[in-house]
C-alpha cells in the first residue's frame, strides 16, 4: 500500500528572459533557498534524504549529466538523486515521480529540483532545440516549429467546434494580467526586478493586433521563454506531520503519453475516454483525438481523478494551474480535463469561468503565457504555486493579494509535453 | 581565440558543430522511391492499417509491415501560415505546414503546402503531393500542390 505524501515547502527564482547574473545551478540554489527558508517549516537541509532532478535540454547549456552538478552544488553528494526529463512536461513528471519515491517509501523526504537557462542561445535557435523533440526524421525538416505544430492542432480545434481567435485571446488576458500581480513573473516590470521591459497588462485587442507566428496563433497567444529554477519539497505522512502544520497531500496523480507525430494518433469515432460525470452520447460523432485534443491529457486526468475521488472536477476543484504553452492548448485542456465538454472550452473563458475570481480560476499565477516557461523548472512551479494556493500563503510569496484564490481547497497541476506527447496531472489537497 | 560578450558576468561565446551519420534503417525505401516517382507508404496487413510516415514495424500488433504504393491525391485536413520557425527555416518564411488526408492512408501526413496564394488555402481543399528533383533525402523532398 502506497504510503500518503505530502508538499511541505516550495521555493521559486524571479523568471527572466535572460539570467544572466547567475548560473543554472546558483539559479536552483536561490529556489532552493527559498524553499528551506521561507516557508514556515521545520526542517533542516540534512534531513532531506534524495533529490529529483528536473531539467529538459542538454543542448541549452552544452552539458551533460547536469544532475551531478546540481546534486554537487547544493551539497547532497552522496545521497540519490535521479534526473527525470519528458519534455514540456519534465516538471510534472519529476514531481510525479518524487511522489512515487516517497509514497513507495525510497525517501522520506524529497527535494524536486526544476530548471532551466534558455538564453544562451538565440531565440531562433532555441525554437530550434525545441523543435528537435519533435520528429527529426519526419516533422522537423519540412520547418518543424512547436507554434506551428500547435498552430495546426488550433486550427483544427476552430474547423472542429467553431472556437474564435477572441476566445484564445481571452486566454492570454487572463494569464498575462494574473502574472501582474506575482512578483515572479517574466511579464510583471512593476514586481520582478529581472522582468521584461515591455511588459505589464494587456487586452484582447492587443493580442489580436499582435503579429500572427503561425495562424492562427499570434505572439501574446504564445508562452515565454524563460531562466529560472523551480524546488519543492515532499514528505512522507509521518515526516510531514513534523515538518509543517499545514501539509498539502497529493491525493492523485496520473499521466498519459500519445504519438510524437500527432499525424499518427488515431481518429476513432466516438472514441474519447468517458470521465465520470460524462454521457457516451455527448461525444458518438466525434473523431477522437485527431490533431484537435489531446488523448494524453484525458487520460492523465482520468487516472488522477480515479485516485483523488473526483467525479465532477468542475465543482470538486478550486483552482488549477495548467500548461498553457498556448492560448489554443489552455481551451484544448479545459475540455481533456472535463471542465468543459469536448467543443465548449472556448465558452468556459469566455463566460469568466476560469477567471481569478470566477468558480475554477487556471492559472492564477499567470502561467506559462504570464509567468515563466523555463522548461524544466514549470511543472514543478506549478506544484509550488498550488501548494502555496492550498496553504493560503500565494499572496505573501507574490507580494500581492490579489493571486490569492479564496478558501482553495483542492487543486489540479497540469504539466504537458510536445503536442501532448506526454502528459501528467495531479491532485492537490488540503 | 575565445570571443567575450560581456565583462560583469564574464560571458565568452562557445561555438559548436557536429554531423552525424543518421540512418533512416528500413524506411530508406520511401527516399529511394522518390526518384523512380513513386510514393510509398507502409502497410499492415493484419491490422489493415497503412502508415505514412512508414513504420517498418505495425505499433498496433508489432507485425512486419509491407511496403505499397499510393496516389499521392487527397485534401487538407488542417493548415497553417508560418510567419517564424526555427533558425534552420528563417530564409523560408513565410511558408504554409498543412496536415494532409491521403488515399489509401490512414495516418495524417505533415507537410509543406506550396500554393500561389496563401490565402486561398481552406480546409478540405484538393491536394497532390509533389516529388523533388533534387533530392536532399529529406521529408522535405515531398510536398503538397493544389490539385487543378
Ligand atoms: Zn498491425
């Protein structure tokens, strides 16, 4: 029997385009730093007793076996330590995968240790490195580019349901306006003394006057780039009672993977993996997944949502934090994850649903669009941003209240890979 | 000699090249192909699935897959205009990438559309695919045309 684990303590870097005032490890130990010290816990560094290790590129840095640097730097040697990398979703799996190694009883108390320094490398090149996970035989030589890959799947998702530019661009409002208030935030000048110059908030005319990428997806449509690190701690039931008075336990997890070239995945009618509170009949003339959803995502949540109890996600859940790498894959989610029915995630935002003070807010940290993506360390800012939600701390950590959502109880962390390739969800309680 | 970008953090610029010998192992055929104009894709007969891009290996009953030959003809699935992509592509922008429904496949094919007017693109619309003269051995070697 799989003992319970719980999230103890979470720390986070200010994300940037460009940090360059520190290496990718100094990065993690200011994370780290934060998460030893800022939380109101008691536990000394000794204690942890392994650490997870979360970063996506060896190219970025020209580095391999990064692991052993960090492991070294922040003075773990010679206790484990593993390095997880999926892609997009290597943050979530590395935390899925810390879960694993204490719920299994492995370690006592885990450290999951997130990031990655993007900008040693021009931005070109770095959509390049990008695009290398997708397939170099197939995809990538005819001018593969994730926002063009993505692009294909939103425009699909429009021929398929009627979802609007409009509608993604309230996406990207929403996150890039939460990100104001979160003094961690790439887009935020007022509050991150690293943030981006030419940031602050912005309206759904901006989005759609800003210079299309890849139709139909324009440049605030798009996430960041990032520099930053990511740590959260994990604790076994026993531990964890002594660390904290406020232990947020994991009570889900699941994750589900789908063809790297979404080409290949399957269009079966009336093929989608039913969630509970859903009818059969919703979905009988419906190709499943095409280009136009993600199968993985389904299918992490139906896994996740099994474990935690959860048969209505929509009511049971109090907030989420999902990887919104574009605007089109944030309503493609809602609907993966049963908030929406398939077709209907585009009228969830539009309706102010998934709005900060709406009945599910996503992404009250501002994302991925508002935030930070510094690909390693995401996933494991998203479990620190729920951890930090559950406890009711989100505003003393942002140096806002506004971020806070009210009485949040139970949360979901989304964390996705490469057109949906791999994809984990988890869920978070109080 | 070490180029420096900055003094206050030192930052030098650390150049790197590599090339590697990459085999397309059993789907090498498909390249071949291409310079007697024929188009192949993958078959499995067993689970009466074909594949393009081929597989050598069916992922649904890990059967040996045949090879067979197709029309090339079919229509767009989806499509997009790509205003910026990775460094290696820059000096081809703007280009279209479309998904495209072929016969006798029953996989979706990503390739480039070549077409006068982008604008006139629509989903649904006739396609051929086009074989290269010069071939680079790559999958940019194939791509689709407006079928007149
Ligand atoms: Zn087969």
């Amino acid at each position: 029997m799989a003992r319970k684990v719980a999230a103890v303590a979470g720390g986070l870097t200010y994300f940037s385009k460009a940090r360059r005032d520190k290496t990718q490890e100094e990065l993690a130990a200011e994370a780290a730093r934060m998460a030893l010290f800022d939380n109101d816990i008691d536990l000394g560094k000794d204690e942890i007793d392994g650490t997870i290790v979360s970063y996506f590129s060896d190219h970025f840095e020209n580095q391999l076996l990064f692991g052993s640097i960090i492991q070294d730097y922040l003075g773990f040697n010679p206790k484990p330590s593993v390095r997880i990398e999926g892609g997009g979703a290597t943050g979530g799996l590395a935390v899925r995968d810390a879960y694993a190694h204490v719920a299994s009883g492995l370690l006592d108390v885990a450290m999951v240790i997130g990031f990655e320094k993007m900008s040693e490398v021009n931005t070109a090149k770095g959509n390049e490195f990008i695009a290398l996970a997708s397939d170099t035989d197939w995809d990538f030589p005819i001018g593969g580019f994730y926002s063009g890959y993505y692009a294909l799947m939103a425009r699909r998702h429009m021929e398929e349901f009627g979802t609007t530019e409009e509608q993604m661009a309230m996406v990207a409002v929403k996150n890039r306006n939460n990100a104001q208030h979160n003094k961690f935030a790439q887009t935020n000048p007022k509050m991150n003394p690293f943030g981006m110059k030419d940031g602050g908030k912005i309206t759904v005319d901006d989005v759609l006057k800003s210079p299309y990428v890849a139709f139909p997806l324009k440049r605030l449509d798009i996430c960041l780039m990032s520099d930053g690190a990511a740590v959260l701690i994990l604790a076994s039931e026993e531990k964890a009672k002594k660390i904290t008075d406020t232990p947020i336990w994991i009570t889900g997890t699941g994750a589900g993977t789908d063809a790297m070239r979404a080409g290949d995945r399957p269009r079966t009618l009336a093929g989608v993996p039913i969630l509970p509170h859903e009818n059969k009949q919703w979905y009988k003339k419906l190709e499943y997944p095409g280009v136009h959803s993600f199968r993985a995502g389904r299918e992490s949540a139906r896994q996740a949502y099994k474990m935690a109890g959860i048969t209505n996600p929509l009511k049971q859940l109090d907030a989420i934090e999902l990887h919104d790498a574009y605007t089109s894959s944030e309503i493609q989610t809602y609907e993966d994850l049963g908030l929406a029915k398939y077709g209907e995630g585009g009228k969830l935002v539009e309706d102010g649903v998934t709005a900060i003070n709406g009945d599910l807010p996503v992404n009250p940290s501002g994302g991925l669009i508002g935030t930070m993506h510094a690909v390693g360390a995401t996933g494991v800012m998203q479990a620190v941003e729920m951890f930090w939600q559950l406890q009711g701390v989100a505003g003393k950590f942002h140096g806002s209240d506004k971020t806070q959502v009210k009485n949040a109880e139970r949360g979901l962390i989304h964390s996705h890979a490469g057109t949906g390739t791999y994809v984990t969800a988890s869920i978070m309680e109080r | 000699m070490t180029e420096v970008y900055s003094m206050d953090p030192l930052i030098i610029k650390t150049p790197y090249e590599m090339s590697y010998k990459h085999s397309y192992g059993k789907t090498s055929k498909f390249f071949t192909s291409l310079s007697a104009g024929k188009l192949m894709a993958t078959r499995c007969d067993h689970c009466k699935f074909t594949f393009l891009p081929p597989r050598a290996d069916c992922p649904y009953c890990l059967a040996e897959t045949k090879w067979v030959e197709i029309s090339g003809k079919g229509i767009v699935h989806t499509f997009s205009t790509l205003y910026f992509s990775g460094e290696k592509f820059l000096k081809d922008l703007p280009f279209q990438l479309v998904y495209v429904e072929l016969e006798g496949v029953d996989t979706l094919f990503l390739t480039r559309l070549k077409i006068k007017d982008k604008n006139s693109t629509k989903i649904g619309m006739k396609i051929k695919m086009k074989i290269s003269r010069e071939p680079e051995w790559r999958s940019s070697d194939v791509w689709a045309e407006p079928e007149d």
